[in-house]
C-alpha cells in the first residue's frame, strides 16, 4: 500500500540517501544550531568582513545537511529578505588527491556558471546595475599588484573571449592557438597552482561581491576537511596555505564553513596539529552539533512527519503518526546516544517494515516484533 493511503506521508521522511529535488531538503527540530548558521549568513550578509566558521560533530551529526539546507536559493531568499542581496553559494568537499591546490582551484571553477556571471554583470542603464564594464575593470585594478591575475579576472567577466576556451585556460588545457588567442586581452601565461590560483578566486570572489550589487556575500563552504589529517604533511601544509591565501587576499564578504567530523584521527584537541596557526586564528566561531537529547528527537521527528504529511490536521492523528510519542521515547533508549543518522537509520527502517506489511499505526509491539532489523547492531 502506498505511503499515502497507509501513513498520510509523500514518502520515507527518515531516509538516508539525500533528496534530489531542493524543496524535499528541509529542516526539522534543532532551533539553536539552525539559528547559529542564519545569524552568521545574516551578518555575512550585511556586514563586509570575512570570517571562517568550523561546524564540529560526529559523523551522521547533520553538518553536510546543514550545507545542502542553508544552499538552497529560497533558503538564502528568505535570509536575504530586509538584509540585503543573497549570497553566492558554493558546496565543496575536501580534495585528497595528490595535487590538493589543483582540486581546490578546479571544484570551485566547476561550480560557477560563467557564462550565467557575465550575463548578471553586463552593464546596464538602471542605476542599481553597473552603468559600464569600466566599473569592474576599475575596482580590479585597485586588487594587488600582479598584472597579469588581474587580467585574467578581467578576462573572467569579459563577453568577447569564447566561455568555453576561458574555461579550457582555467583547466589548464589551452593549445598553443588558445594561447594565442588570449594574448590579445593581457593573457600571456598559463596559470601557476602555487602562486596564482588563490589570488585569482580572491579577485573573482571580490568582483562578485562588488559593491554587494549582485551578491552580498560569497558562503564556500568545505565538506570532509577532517580528511586533511589523512593527507601527506606536504599536501596538509598546502591546503593550509591555499586556504589562508584565500581569506587573507579576500579581507571583504567572504564566509567559509569547514564541516570537521570528529574521527578517531581527528578530535577537536588535535584541531593546531592539522590546521596551521594562521588558519586557526581566522576562525571566528564554532558550532557544534551535539549528540541529540530525547527531547530534541521528539521535536525533530514531529516536524519532520508535520513537513512529509499530505493531509495536515486529521482529526484523531497525533502529531507522531504513523508512530506515538512512547514508542520513539523507547526507540531513543534503546539506542543511547546516537548520532541523528544512527536515529533516523532506525525510523526509517522501522517504517519500511511497516510498509512490507502494511502495519499502522507502528506501535511499540510490532518494533519488539523488528527489533532486530531496526536496531540489531546494538544488540
């Protein structure tokens, strides 16, 4: 029987591969942690400094849910509203190959549609919009002192080179006629890893936040940087400098999350031994995402149904259906402290059993009866 007609749900609201459609990620329970990450996207909205957040848990804690929520477009519309322009969301994961500055460079290149920027920089009459291109070109010859970076971020908002070949340049798989080519607009050399793509990210980063017209801010946020305790000493070192160049070259309207998940190779204690002094002493702020207590799973789940229910206010349904609020006390027992994952591995399996036999309401008899399915590792 379909979730619809047996539990008044669209789906599985406990399910553990992420949503693909935006609207289906959302936020259930946990005010305080979600109230951190708003009033830190506020401020990044409205105020110019940069500043660097670590967001602390154990695996399964809902840090990359955390991202993948605060990402989406109407999520930063609504953080935006009487505060200012959104911000430019980009989503990456540590790099952890061999050339970690390459990675980095290239998973953020991935993530910006340049040819969607140019066509939001192209000059414009009405006065909130830039009124020439010489606007922009302007405000980056006051970044730096490198020439050449600056012609390259030029190049970047520039409609006469080709998108693609500027993206070939960027990947660093320019032919010799390429090459050739971007001569013309003050492009003469390839880009070097260790001395230029810092810079160049801090100049793009800095022209997109120009005058906060477009965009307010820029939110990079950094998914498994735990993972740089596993790298070399000499890649671990690099990330750090890259990472440092990044904030130091972008002083205005820059906010970068690092997801930290605690590891038996990384605990908050060792947190100076994989992180340079320069980067530790960016960090602005920390927010931690705490084994959940019995209280908060009760409220979670009860916002998470509230959000996956079809039929909102059915007379006689508690707001737990297709469960009750002793059967998740009991759940939550049983398993001890858990991460949310952990929590919602159970529920959702519970749910799934549920289904096979069309059982519902699922009362506390029939998750004695799977016990073992639902939580068989504790045992």
């Amino acid at each position: 029987m379909p979730y619809s007609d047996l539990f008044n749900l669209k789906s599985n609201p406990f399910r553990l591969i992420p949503a693909i459609n935006p609207d289906e990620i959302i936020w259930a329970g946990f005010p305080i942690v979600k109230a951190k990450f708003e009033g830190r996207i506020k401020k990044a909205i409205k105020i110019p400094n940069s500043s660097l957040v670590l967001n602390w848990g154990e695996y399964g804690s809902g840090k990359t849910h955390a991202a993948r929520y605060f990402g989406k477009q109407t999520v930063l519309e609504d953080l935006a509203r009487d505060n200012g322009n959104i911000p430019y969301f980009l989503f990456i994961t540590l790099p952890k190959g061999k050339s970690p500055i390459d990675d980095f460079f290239i998973s953020i290149i991935d993530k910006i549609d340049i040819s969607n920027i140019r066509e939001i920089f192209t000059p414009k009459s009405d006065e909130l919009f830039l009124k020439s291109n010489k606007e922009l070109t302007d405000f980056i010859d006051t970044i730096g002192d490198n020439i050449f970076i600056k012609n390259v971020a030029k190049g970047f908002f520039n409609k006469a080179i080709d998108v693609n070949l500027f993206r070939r340049y960027l990947y660093g798989s320019t032919n010799t006629s390429d090459n050739r080519t971007l001569t013309d607009f003050g492009i003469q050399r390839v880009l070097n890893p260790d001395t230029d793509y810092a810079k160049l990210l801090a100049i793009i980063f800095s022209c997109l936040t120009f005058k906060k017209l477009f965009f307010s801010s820029i939110i990079l946020w950094i998914d498994e940087f735990e993972d740089i305790a596993i790298l070399t000493k000499v890649n671990g070192d690099k990330t750090n400098s890259f990472l440092r160049e990044l904030l130091d070259n972008t002083p205005n309207n820059l906010l970068v999350f690092l997801n930290l998940t605690q590891t038996s190779l990384f605990n908050i204690e060792d947190l100076g031994e994989y992180i340079s002094e320069a980067v530790k002493s960016r960090i602005k702020d920390r927010i931690n995402f705490e084994i959940p207590q019995q209280a908060e799973l009760l409220e979670y789940v009860a916002e998470l149904l509230e959000a996956y229910r079809i039929e909102k206010d059915v007379a006689g349904e508690n707001k737990y259906h297709p469960f009750n609020e002793g059967l998740i006390q009991t759940i939550a027992t049983d398993l001890g402290n858990v991460s949310l994952r952990k929590f919602n591995e159970a529920l959702g399996m519970l749910i799934e059993l549920a289904e096979m036999e069309n059982k519902t309401p699922i009362d506390n008899t029939f998750y004695q009866e799977n016990k073992s399915d639902v939580i068989g590792w504790k045992e």
